[in-house]
C-alpha cells in the first residue's frame, strides 16, 4: 500500500513537472513544429503561385521566365525552411521561436 501511495504521489509530482513546462513554452515550440511542417509540405506551392502572380503584376511572359526562376528559388528557400524550423522546433532559435521566413507560411500576407 505504502509502495502504491509513492508511485501515485511521483506520478502526480512528475506531471505537474511536466505542465508546467509544457504550458510555459508549448504555444511556441507547437506553433513553431506547425509552421515548420506546413511549409515542408506545401513549399512546392511556391511555384505556380509565383508564376501567377509575376503573370498578373507583369505580363504572361514574364510570368513563365522570372515568375517561374522566382517560383523554383521560393520553393528551395520555403522548403529549406521548413526544415530547419521543423529540426529545431524544441529550441528557441531564433530568439522568441520568431519564423525565419516571412510570410510564415505560402498565402499567408506578409508584414
């Protein structure tokens, strides 16, 4: 009995830890893991969005040159992104889990 009140006392005294912690940092690190596999799974989405907006701001065929080299290096670089913010999710770097691509992610406005 005694051994059964120990271990329900330790189970107790280790998930209070472990909210504790979690609710102190889980909003950033879980928004940063979002983040980070979002953009891996829809970085390719870079080029044809490029393509389509060179398109509209230019002409057509501006759209398929620059829009497209644009596309193919937005793709690189969100992807990339996404995981290095992915492999790093559990560490608060940069300072404050602040994105390191701006927008944070595809459609997103940026600032």
């Amino acid at each position: 009995m005694k051994n059964l009140l120990k271990g329900i006392i330790i189970c107790v005294a280790v998930l209070m830890i472990v909210n504790i912690a979690t609710a102190s940092y889980a909003q950033d690190m879980g928004k940063k893991l979002y983040r980070g596999v979002a953009n891996i799974v829809t970085g390719w989405i870079e080029l044809p969005k490029n393509i389509y907006d060179t398109s509209v701001e230019d002409n057509p065929l501006s759209g398929i040159t620059i829009g497209l080299a644009k596309g193919v290096g937005m793709t690189i670089v969100r992807t990339g992104a996404g995981v290095y913010e992915t492999v790093t999710f559990p560490f608060p770097i940069p300072e404050g889990y602040t994105p390191v691509l701006e927008p944070e992610f595809v459609f997103a406005k940026g600032k």
